[in-house]
C-alpha cells in the first residue's frame, strides 16, 4: 500500500508543477488577462473531471482483470503525463506564433476563441491523463487489497494534495529560481517516470509472485481498510454529489476573493501566492488526515452528523479571511501576514480537506467508477467557481458579500442534514448539531456585521470594480494616489511626463503616433497627447481609465480626443495582435518590480515583439524604478540583446532610470535641442510640476545623468539574461538568502 501513497505524492507534486508553468507559458504567449487565465484553469480542471470519469467507465470495462493490469495500466498513464513536461510549452508557444499570425483579423473574442481551442487541444489530453490516475490506482488497490480498498480514495487524496503542497513550495521557492520553467518541467517529466518505471516493476512483481500471495494481500487486514480503515456498506448520502459540487465551485471561488482580499498585506509577488496555495494545500492535507483517523473510528455511524457538522464549520469558516484581513486588526496586533493567512483561510481548507474525501468515499464504498464520478463532479465545481466570483460575484458585490453568497449553500447543506438526514436518521446528534449551526449563524452574522474592508482606510475614495482587480483612487492634490488591489502602482510625478517626452523629442523626426502600454493614472496618456498625434494606450484593468478624470480635471476632453485611443487588453497580446508600427513605444509596468507576472513586460521575447512594432528609428522607452544588482544586470542585458543602441538615463528626482531602445544608433542631442522640439502644449505639459522652471533644464537635468548601460551589467555580470524562461525578478528568494 505504502507504493501507492509515494506515487501520489510524486504525482500531486508534477501536477502542481505543470499547472504553474504551462500557466505561465499560456500567459506568456496569449496575454496575462483574466479571461485566459480562466480559460487555461478550466482546461486544467476540465481534463481532471473527464479523465476521472472516463478511467472510471475504463475500470468499470475491465473489473475482472488482476492487479497487475491495473498497476500496469497507470504506470502507462504516468509515463504519458511525463510525455506533456516535454512537449506541451513548446506547443503552447507554437500556438502563439501561429495565432498571431491572424490575430489582427480575428478580433478579440475570436482571438480568445482560438487560444481557448489551442491550449484545450494542447493540454487536455494530458489533463484527461492526470484525472484518470484516481480511478486506474483505485482499481489496483481493489484488485491486490479488497479489504482495505474501501476509503482508498482519501489514501490517495491525502498524498496527492501533500505532494501538491511539496510542488508549490518547491516550485515556487527553489526550482524555477534555480532552473528557470523548462528545466523545472524536466524535473516533473522525470519523475514522471520514475513512477511509471516503478509502477511497472511493481506489476511485473505481483503477475510473478507465488500463487496465493495476493489471497493473502486480501485478508492481511481481515475487514480492517488502509492503516486500519474499517470497511462498511452503509447507503451513500443522497447530498453527497451536490456537496461535492458545492465545495469544488465554493473553494476555487474563494481561492479568487482570498487574492483580491490578501494581496495588501502579502504584496503582487510570486512568494505570495505560493505562501497562500501551501496553506491551502496544508490545511487540505491535514483535513483530510483527520478524516482519515476519524474513520478508523467511526465507520458509518454518525456520517449525516459528520456531514452536517463539516458543512456548517466550512460556511461558518467561509467568513474568517474578512476577520484577518481587516486592517484595523493587523495595525492593533502588527501580526505576520503568514499567520494571518493561516488564520484567514486555514480552517476552511481544513474542514473540506475532511469534507471531499469523506464524500468521495462514502459515495463509492471504494468502487473506482463510482470515485471517478463523484471527484468529476468536484472537479466540475472547481471550474465554475473562479467563473462565477472573478466574472459576476466581485464585480456586483465585491469581496465581503461574494463570501456571503460563496458560504450560504454549506449552511442550507447544513440546516439539510439537521433535518431530513440527522432528524430522520441520526436524531440522538439533532440536538447538536442545531447548537453548532445556531452558533455558527451568530459568528457568520457578527463577521460580516463588524469587520472592515481595506478601502475604508481611504474614506470618500472612488472605488471601481471589475473581473481583473479592486481599483480605488484616493488623495488630495499632489499626494493622490491609485491602488490596485491594494497595492499603490503610481503617484502624480514629473518623472511620469519625462517617460514621454525624452524619447519624442529624441526622434530622428518629429513623431507621427505613440503607443502607450500602462494607464496607471494617465499621466503618460496625457503628455503624449500634448504632442498632437494619435495616442494608443493599452490598459489591463478595465476599471482605471475610468479614474483618469479623478487624478486630471482635463482627463474626459482628452478621452474624447479624436487622437485617444484606449484599448483594454494585455500589453504583449495586444502586440501580438495589432499590425499598427508606431514612433514611440512607452512602458512603465505597474511596481514593484518583482510583482508575479511583471517579467512578461522586461523579458527578451517582449522587447523582440515591441521591436516589430516600432517603425524605422522608432525608440522605446522603458522605467525600471528599482530592482537589485542581479536585476538591474538582468534587465539591461535583455534590453541590449534586442536593441541595438540602448542608453540609461537617471530620473529627474533622482530614482529609478529611463531606458531608450532603437535598433538604429539614437542622436545625441544636446538639452537646448531637445527643449526646441517640443511643441508648445508638450512644454507646458512638461513643467507643470516642475521641478524646475524650463524645459532646458529639466533636459539638461536628465542628460547629466546619463550612465554607459554597461556600468548596470558589470554591477553584477554573472547575472543570467532576463527571459520568459528566467524570470529573474519574480524570483529572488534564494539570492536575497545568500546575500547576491
């Protein structure tokens, strides 16, 4: 039995691997937007929940074969999941290529339509794979182990969400710094085969073994099950297929409302969301141990109490995160935003940790089918869950009330079994359980009644919500700022005008169109359009435009520009998809520099792509505001592999630095030529906010600060080039552990 448990493990942890990374290289090749992530993570699901019920109705097919087959058969089936660490990046970016040679005519649902139907014709199968391993092990530990087969499922539940666990920290914390995405893909395909490899010498033994050896895997337990399990027929709850939708659609629901809700105090970056999915997946795990003891234990008696009791805790608990993250608790405690996470989200990954594998597993009795077709279900409701908070819940009613909606079907689940199940047939618990979900109630009651959301730190904000983020913009005068999801992205600064102007008037030839890719407050936007050109702006969160008239009392004239043009969409899918060239190209990616994602916008391949759409002498300008040696070496070597001239330039208030990028030599023009380029409304623009008084010597404050871009590589040489594949900003914890 214990092989089982160390496949499961192994496997939960590739799994985990490939989630991340194929998500990342989807993002990569198809835009970091809402809609493809949901579409990559449906997929993902997708294949589980078919492949869980196809290799149930295969098991179903071959009941009477013998141990060896079954064992045999999954080994078959880790050696293809391995197969896909190899094959499905590099299709994923095949796909990217082949895409965006007919973006442009698609638009941008049928661009959508057609990476939905590339990334589901690349990942399903292998997705489909993953699913079926549940069943096909099942059915092996049925064939070898009947007496200890029937709470098999949560055996295996509990080492694949353990191995998960492992995959997320490991993933997250060492490989992908270490190795970069493909070397780390390597790594799960590798093990991968090690299981198959395994699995294999395991079935060859058993089909090998003596004569009645497996007689005596049958009743080496008498009617004991795994570690003890006590097998029973009691009937299967009839709730336990609604339930187990429920939990799927309630928990990756929440799993979207918990980043909107946490993101303030972990902060944007990878490490955040790796801390938030361990404890996930560690409360999982441990739910799901002590529903292992508890079933030593209990067997059938008291399954609706258990039920019930399970269904009103995960309602009850559903509330915790508005309690951990109210600001007004952390700034009374000063508590680490570890333990509030685990505070926050632990209990209730903990009661479904027990909750799911129970269902399952009363549901089938240990049947693989039956398993198969109940962890479909769950797996079913994982998929609608993000859909229904990211699309229609946060945008309608925010954080605190999708909870609400989230939690209400675990307490109607709850008030069902005090009634019809623990009423009718367990009634020595009603008494109990009515006390437990009256005490839940209050608590649920008094959560939602006294708790605080971050944005009331900002009284008379504007607050905006969409499918992407939470936007609120807040301040008065110079000081007002804008936060997305919590998180402040900008501030009203000259630096922001200079983002534009220096490379406009460092054109060969006065400019013709600009291209914007960043929002923010519009500061850029604005500037850009003083010069009288077309201006496209490229924004991911639908919401900030919106805002712009909140931070630039002149902001909805120049949206209504003729020259305005604001595109919502990802900046590199948008590259991807226009076939517009454009003089100026403008970035200025939201900080910090190590927010999870922001590589996509500092990596060769984008600055390949931005490269294309940049005419003849066209420039690039680029804001880095901050980052280490290792990142600042990293970041420069990508912008000099793609363009031929670079210069570095410091900011006029003295932090953070423009880089200009052109793939013909720039002209080194003085300050006084510079400031006569600019067009009358460019220069008042310019000097709004100072800090000084003419164009020249704001010029000549910028060009003074000119540093060879060579000085930013030597500053740490060894770095490694900043790609897709190496993400050298995201991921930083083991140098800033070493201390390089």
């Amino acid at each position: 039995m214990n092989v089982f448990f160390l496949f499961f493990f192994l496997s939960g942890f590739c799994s985990l691997v490939y989630q991340v990374v194929w998500l990342r290289v989807a993002m990569a090749g198809f835009g970091v937007t809402t809609p493809l992530i949901s579409i990559v993570l449906s997929i993902f699901m997708a294949g589980l929940a078919l492949g869980s019920w196809a290799g149930g109705r295969l098991v179903r097919s071959c009941e009477r074969r013998g141990a060896g087959f079954f064992i045999s058969l999954y080994g078959a089936i880790e050696l293809v999941i391995g197969l896909s660490g190899l094959v499905v990046a590099p299709l994923l970016r095949a796909g990217r290529t082949i895409l965006s040679d007919q973006g442009a005519s698609w638009g941008s649902a049928g661009y959508y339509l057609a990476s939905a139907a590339w990334v589901a014709l690349v990942m399903l199968p292998f997705c489909t794979c993953m699913g079926a391993t549940f069943p096909l092990a099942m059915a092996g530990i049925r064939a070898a182990f009947r007496a200890r087969s029937s709470t098999s499922f949560s055996y295996l539940y509990l080492a694949n969400v353990l191995g998960a666990m492992a995959g997320a920290i490991g993933s997250a914390f060492i490989l992908i710094e270490l190795l970069g995405f493909s070397k780390t893909l390597l790594i799960a395909a590798a093990l991968n085969a090690v299981i198959a490899a395994t699995a294999f010498a395991v079935a060859f033994a058993r089909r090998h073994s003596p004569a009645g050896s497996a007689n005596a895997d049958l009743s080496a337990s008498g009617s004991n099950g795994p570690a003890g399990d006590v097998v029973d027929s009691a009937p299967a709850s009839p709730m336990a297929l609604p339930l187990l939708f429920t939990s799927g659609l309630a928990s990756l629901g929440m799993e979207v409302v918990w980043t909107r809700q946490f993101i303030p105090i972990l902060g944007p970056v990878v490490y955040s969301f790796a801390a938030m999915l361990a404890v996930y997946l560690g409360a999982t795990a441990l739910g799901s141990n002590r529903y292992r003891n508890w079933i030593r234990r209990n067997s059938a008696r008291g399954e609706y109490f258990a039920t019930g009791v399970a269904a009103i805790l995960a309602g009850g608990c559903a509330f915790l995160p508005l309690l951990a993250t109210d600001p007004r608790l952390r700034a009374l405690a000063n508590l680490n935003a570890v333990l509030l996470i685990l505070c926050g989200i632990g209990p209730f990954c903990a009661v479904t940790g027990f909750m799911t594998p129970m269902l399952v597993d009363r549901w089938s009795r240990g049947n693989p089918d039956r398993a198969g077709r109940a962890y479909a279900v769950n797996a079913v409701g994982c998929i609608l869950g993000p859909l229904l908070a990211g699309f229609v819940l946060l945008p309608a009613v925010g954080e605190r009330w999708a909870l609400l909606v989230l939690a209400l079907p675990f307490l109607g689940f709850g008030i069902w079994c005090l009634t019809a199940g623990a009423g009718a047939r367990e009634g020595g618990f009603r008494p109990a359980l009515g006390t437990i979900l009256a005490a839940t109630a209050v608590v649920s009651v008094l959560l939602v009644t006294f708790t605080r959301d971050f944005e009331t730190l900002y009284p008379g904000a504007h607050v905006r919500r969409d499918y992407t983020a939470t936007s609120i913009a807040a301040g008065q005068g110079m000081e007002r700022k804008l936060l997305i999801n919590g998180v402040g992205i900008t501030k009203l600064t000259p630096i922001t005008k200079m983002m534009v102007h220096l490379p406009m008037a460092s054109l060969p030839a006065p400019p013709r169109s600009a291209l914007v890719l960043c929002f923010g407050m519009g500061t850029s936007f604005r500037s850009a359009m003083s010069w009288d050109v077309p201006v496209t702006v490229v924004e991911l969160v639908p919401s900030v435009p919106s805002l712009f008239s909140y931070f630039h009392a002149d902001g909805d004239r120049l949206l209504r520009s003729p020259n305005a043009h604001i595109v919502i969409d990802d900046a590199r899918r948008f590259l991807e998809r226009t076939r517009e060239s454009f003089d100026v190209i403008v970035i200025d990616p939201p900080p910090p520099v190590s927010a999870a994602g922001s590589s996509l916008l500092y990596s060769t391949e984008f600055y390949d792509l931005a490269l294309r759409r940049l005419r003849p002498g066209g420039i690039l300008q680029q804001w880095l505001p901050e980052g280490d040696d290792t990142v600042q070496s990293a970041f420069a070597q990508s912008l000099r592999h793609s363009f031929r001239d670079v210069r570095v330039f410091g900011s006029i208030e003295g932090w953070g630095y423009h880089f200009l990028g052109s793939a013909t030599p720039m002209n080194r023009l003085p300050a006084a030529t510079l400031a006569e380029r600019l067009p009358p409304a460019a220069v008042r623009d310019l000097l709004e906010w100072g800090p000084t008084s003419s164009a020249l010597s704001q010029f000549e404050t910028v060009l003074d600060r000119e540093r060879p871009i060579q000085d930013l590589i030597q500053a740490h040489p060894s770095a490694p080039l900043l790609t897709d594949d190496r993400p050298v900003n995201e991921y930083f914890l083991l140098r800033l552990i070493a201390g390089h």
